[in-house]
C-alpha cells in the first residue's frame, strides 16, 4: 500500500462508499450497483482518462484526445468538415476536446423516453439496447453513436438506452457543440438547415404525403 498510490485511492473510496451506503440506508440492489461502478472506475479496467489528460499541455492533450476519438466523430455526417481551409483538424480537435468520458454499469438507463434531449453519446465500448416502449428495437456495440438529433434542437427522447454489460462511452452536449459552431460559420449554417428541415417535418400533418429531406439524419432519434 505504501507503494500504490491506486491501491490507496481505491481503498479510501471503497470506506466513503461504505460509510455513505450506512447513512443512506441504500437497498442492498444499489449498493451492488453502486460498488460496481466504482470497481470498474478504479480497478484498472478503466481510468480516469480526463484527469490524466488535464497534467498535458494543450497541444499533446488535443493530438491525443483526437487520435482517441476521430474514428468515432467521423461515423457522424454532419460533423465532418471537408472545407481543406486549413482548419478541418481544427475542427475535428475542437469536437474531441469536448467529449466528456461516462461509465455505465449493466442496467444503468443513459436516456429515457419522453426526456428532454441535450447530449449525443458515442459507445466506446460496451453494449447497450434501445427500447421504445417496452419494446427492445435494437442492440449497439463498439463505434455506434445515438441521440445526435439532440445536437441540432432540443427534442424529447423517443427511445430509451440501457447499458447491458460495463459500458465506456463519450458524451458531447448541446452547449458544447454550439459554442464550437461559432467559430466555424459553415457549420452553423449547416446545422441551421438541419434545424429548418426538422421544423418542417414536424409541421407536416401525419395524414399528408411525407416530406423528402435532403438529410438522413433523422432516421434515428434516440
């Protein structure tokens, strides 16, 4: 223990879990969940990714914080930048630098239906089901994203998304993104139209003839 600076955190958490799991009086099904969660934070499956790349300076941080999560940002349309101005890795850093790591343990619900939408999740790694209703509709794995129409305009969930096994995923959220958007005019036009098609949409009676849209990017709106 003297030696194992991780060991020793691990080990104090593990008391303050303790002692507030006491004064709570916890059921003992959240407490299983509660001591899982901790226990796959700290552990060594996982780490504390954000505290680690704060001891960086900024240029290794956003070289890292991109190589770790390009592949992710590029699955999404809407936000690839191929402008070749120059300022397409600027762009690409500016989204990753946002991206806030969250850990869900089997069970943990990420979104709810009928909840107010701000955030866009991307799994890292993990699984998780998507339910509307009670009814499971899908599984996504590794490199699947969901709730990206909450980046574009508030909107209520129309799915709910449990984490199935230990799940890593990266949240970016609607004021992040669009403080991004203004220093990049082009894609706050682009998101703008996004918006404007939405609303159109929406304003469509169920009984008229369905409207074209030159995006795809409702198809899901998790």
């Amino acid at each position: 223990m003297s030696i194992n600076p991780s060991g020793r955190l691990y080990n104090q958490k593990i008391d303050e879990l303790n002692d507030y799991v006491k004064w709570k009086n916890l059921s003992p099904d959240i407490e299983k969940k509660l001591f899982s969660y901790y226990e796959i934070k700290y552990r060594g499956k996982y780490f504390e990714e954000e505290t680690l790349l704060n001891t960086m300076n900024d240029s290794l941080k956003q070289e890292i914080v991109l190589h770790n999560t390009r592949w992710l940002i590029e699955k999404v349309a809407f936000l690839r930048r191929l402008e070749n101005d120059g300022r397409d890795e600027i762009f690409f850093s500016a989204i990753a630098s946002k991206l806030h790591a969250c850990y869900y343990t089997p069970g943990d619900f990420i979104t709810k239906q009928g909840e107010s939408a701000a955030d866009m999740y991307f799994i890292v790694s993990g699984k998780c089901d998507v339910y509307v209703g009670d009814k499971k509709v899908v599984s996504l794995y590794d490199g699947a994203y969901f709730g990206e129409v909450a980046l574009i305009c508030k909107v209520l969930r129309t799915a709910s998304v449990q984490a199935i096994m230990h799940s890593v995923l990266y949240r970016l959220t609607f004021q992040d993104f669009h403080d991004i958007l203004e220093e990049f005019q082009d894609m706050k036009d682009r998101i703008q139209a996004l918006a404007a098609e939405r609303e159109i949409a929406a304003q469509v009676p169920p009984t008229a003839a369905p409207v074209i849209l030159k995006s795809t990017v409702f198809a899901e709106e998790l």
